[in-house]
C-alpha cells in the first residue's frame, strides 16, 4: 500500500515559504537540500517583501541565527542588497546594531555607510582614505554615509574628509541633519554648529530658541510650516515624500515637534508668535486644554470654524496615539463618524495600533462600532484583527483590550 503523499511533496515551495515564516531553520535546511531548483530565491526579492528585500533580511530582522546559517548553507549571499531603485540596502544597513558582530562574522563587508551607522571609526579612516570619494558614496535611499553616520565623532571625520553637509538623498531628498532630528540628536545638533541646512521644524524638535526666533525673524510665515508636500516638494515623482514623514510625522508642526520632544519653551514661544486659529488648531493637535479653553471662550466661532473645516483631526489624533488630544475633541464635539487616512475613521486607526484606552474613550462618546466604507470595507474589529498580526504595533499592542472593549460594545463578528 502506497503511503500517502505528503504536503511537502506536493508542494515543495509553499512548504519552503511556511518553514521561513515559521523560522523552521532544520525544516528549510531539509526541504532545500531535497530541492535545490529552488536555492537561488534566496538571491531574489523576496515575494511580498518591502523595497525588493531579499529573504536573509527577513530572517536578520528576526535576529534568527540559526536560520541565517542555513540560509547561507545553502547560497544566500550575505552582502547581497536590496532591489530599490533609490539606492539598495544590505544587511548591515538595517540589522540590529548590537546584531551586526555575528554577521560580520559570517562575512557581512562593512563598507562606509555601515561603518559610520556602527559607529566602526577605524574602518571608515582606513576606507576614506584609500578612497576619499566615499564620503559621497550612496548607499540605501541614495544615502550618503554622512546621513548614517551615529556619533559626533563620525560625523566631524566625514565632514573634515569632504563630506555634503546638505547632501540630500535620493528616496526622501532630505539632508543628514533631517533624518536625525529624532533619533540622533546629538549629531544633528552637532550638524547645525557647522552650518548645516536648517528649518523651523528642526529647531525645534532640537529645542534651539534661538533658531526658532531666528526663523520666525526672517519669515514669520514659517510659523505655519508643516510636514507636507507644500512645504518639502519633492523633484523626482518616484520620492517618498520628506523624511520628516518618519522621523516627526505627517503634517507635524513646530508646535507639535516641540511638545513631541519635550520642549515646552519652545511650544511657548511658537504659541505666542502664532495667530489665533493656528494657536487653536495646535492646541487641538496637542491636546492643549488649557490653551484650548482659553481660545474657546475668546473666540467662540473659531472652534465651530475649526471643527467643520478639518473633522478629521479626530481621526489624526488616533492615529498619532495622543489621547489627550482625543479627549479635547470629543469634548468639543468632534465628528466620531469623520473619515481620515483610508476613508477610515477614529475607532479604526486606533483598533488597527492597538490602543484600547482610546478605543474606550471613543466607544464611550458613542463611535459606532461597525461602521464600514473605509478603503477597505471593513469593521473596527477587522482592522484590529489584521492590525494584531500586520501593524507597526503588532508585537506591542493591546489587541485583546481593544477587540473585548469592542465586543461588549456589539461588535459584529
């Protein structure tokens, strides 16, 4: 009697993507040496895969050893990159920094990007100077090593070696000093006493006074600037879009990235040289009571003015997880049915990142709980349910709060 054929038999490939996404590193050590047709996928992008990532990243990602090792048994290539059309990105480009000594062990080449995002001084002298173009290099998003570079130290050699101070990428077209406004504010700090690029956006989520006041001086416009295609256009229609998207978030504020870094001098200071309908809209944005209250009771008709020009802050505020600033809406009463990102609204953005406390304020003020029409037709309970395996949040979120709160709401199943 013949044995039934088994589901890697028939289908060796999806049995090969399951044990990848399982992190089955002995499974897919056995089903590529029984099928070796299929080795060289490892050297392609990986189907699904963000920017033409090939499978390794994935598995660099997940810090997963042992099935790095049998992907590199088997032909991956360790200093394969990425396919992006911007500038590729290889493993040292986007590992874990404490994780890239086993990879550089496994044969990753700390070219001049990795070496100035590791922090690697040594290598990046020896590189530079055998080849004192490096320093304008690109590498992932078109990037120089300047925009990677991780400490003051590395960022003074490059700059001392001929490096753009405003060079800009090609994927975002934002300088150095841009894309470590959040993360590396030192270097960024650094950046701006040598005459960097700057802008009212950067000064204050670096909390430098006296460039707020120099920028306000110069065009007290800027005071409206914001993160949007307005204010940071970009040449190339492949771009995406200002890197200030990420680092201080769509349609932010200096109002908003001083309070997001802690400096309420500095919001001070915008508020005071701010009119009255943009003092109110940032209080909104902020969750400023107080300023909002006092705005409320000047101005009576700027809120209701507000409310109907922009209803979908309510949506934003969720989707920037500021509590505060949903409760200031709902107690101004914001629409809960108004639609943002994805024709979706409030309750969705907020299921969808696993915010039950701002789930629960929206069901308390009466969001309905099955509303559909959003881009993709579904309920709340659906976006937190594709949220709790596919958002940003995934691994951190309160998935099981959010979907109990919207069941004992009447959640449809």
């Amino acid at each position: 009697m013949n044995e039934p054929e088994s589901v890697a038999e028939k289908n060796p490939l999806a049995a090969l993507a399951s044990a990848f996404h399982a992190g089955d590193a002995a499974g897919l050590d056995a089903l590529l040496s029984r099928h070796p047709e299929f080795t060289p996928m490892l050297n392609r992008p990986a189907p699904g895969g963000a920017f033409g990532a090939k499978p390794l990243s994935f598995a660099v990602e997940r810090r997963d050893i042992a099935m790095i090792d049998v992907m590199l048994k088997h032909g991956a290539d360790i200093n394969g990159r990425s396919d992006w059309w911007a500038g590729s990105f290889g493993v040292l480009d986007t590992c874990a920094p404490d994780f890239a000594p086993p990879l550089i062990e496994r044969g990753a080449t700390v070219d001049a990007h990795a070496a100035a995002r590791l922090g690697h001084v040594d290598t990046l002298t020896t590189l530079i100077t055998g080849d004192p173009n490096l320093v304008h290099a690109r590498g992932g998003d078109g990037q120089t090593p300047l925009h990677f570079a991780s400490t003051v130290e590395i960022a003074r050699f490059l700059l001392d070696h001929g490096a753009n101070i405003d060079a800009l990428d090609v994927d975002h077209e934002s300088t150095p000093a841009q894309w470590m406004v959040s993360d590396r504010q030192d270097v960024a700090r650094f950046l701006v006493t040598r005459g960097c690029r700057t802008d009212i956006l950067m000064a204050a989520a670096l909390g430098a006074a006296d460039l707020v006041r120099r920028h306000l001086d110069d065009d007290p416009k800027s005071i409206h600037t914001r993160v949007s295609a307005k204010y940071f256009p970009m040449r190339d229609s492949r771009a995406g879009g200002s890197i200030y998207i990420w680092t201080l978030g769509g349609n932010a504020t200096p109002h908003v990235a001083a309070k997001k870094f802690g400096h309420d001098d500095i919001y001070a200071l915008l508020v005071e040289r701010s009119p009255d309908d943009l003092k109110l809209a940032q209080a909104v944005e902020v969750g400023d009571v107080a300023l909002f209250d006092t705005l409320a009771v000047k101005h009576p008709g700027l809120v209701q003015s507000l409310r109907k020009a922009e209803p979908a802050k309510l949506v934003e505020a969720a989707e920037r997880r500021n509590i505060a600033a949903v409760r200031l809406l709902l107690g101004a009463g914001w629409p809960l049915d108004a639609r943002g990102a994805h024709r979706a609204t409030a309750l969705h953005h907020a299921a969808w990142l696993g915010d039950a406390d701002i789930v629960r304020e929206l069901l308390a003020a009466g969001a309905p709980v099955d509303i559909r029409g959003d881009e993709f037709d579904m309920t709340p309970l659906g976006w937190a349910e594709h949220g709790a395996v596919n958002s940003p949040r995934c691994k951190e979120g309160d998935y099981s709060g959010v979907v109990d709160a919207l069941r004992t709401a009447g959640a449809s199943e």
